[in-house]
C-alpha cells in the first residue's frame, strides 16, 4: 500500500568552512536524503549567504541559506532532521508543510 505524500518547504543552513565540498555538492546530498525516505525534490532554490542576527559562534557569523520544494510520506520531516543530524555539513534545517 502506498503512502500518501505531503508537500514540504524546507530551509537548511549549510555550513562549508574548512571544507572542498562546494554547496551545490551538499545541496545534491540533501537532495540524496530526500529521495531515500522516498521524497520527490520539485524545487531547489539557492537563497545565498546571510548573517546571523543572532551569532551563536563568532568564528562562524554566516551561512548559505537554502530553501528545497519535496512531497514525501508523512513521517519523512522527522526521519530527515534525524538523518541530518549528524551531517556537519547542514548547521540548520527547518521543514515546513507547504
């Protein structure tokens, strides 16, 4: 029986300090795990680097803002924050029904 999928917005943080990855190599793996909890990615935007209003580290005062358009079953939002979890490469993710 197939699962009924949901439309998600979801804005990530990304963080590429001291790393080669580019941000389009981490948004094609954010778009990876998506596709494994069975998401449909239909939209990528790139909304650029921003600061942080609020600087929880001084040696890291902005980050590359991404928001991604997905359907996916519905218990995909927490099985994505768990997933990411331990990805140093997503300093945020916020999902959104949309």
């Amino acid at each position: 029986m197939s699962q009924t999928k949901r439309n998600y917005k979801a804005t990530f943080i990304l963080d590429n300090r001291g790393k080669e990855d580019t941000v389009e190599t981490i948004i094609e793996g954010v778009k990876k795990e998506i596709a494994a909890l069975q998401g449909e990615v239909t939209a990528v935007e790139n909304i650029g680097r921003r600061e942080f209003i609020r600087k929880t580290d001084d040696k890291f005062p902005a980050g590359v803002y991404v928001q991604v358009n997905f359907s996916a079953p519905a218990t995909a939002p927490a099985a994505l924050h768990e997933r990411l979890r331990l990805n140093e490469s997503v300093y945020r993710a916020l999902v959104q029904n949309a």
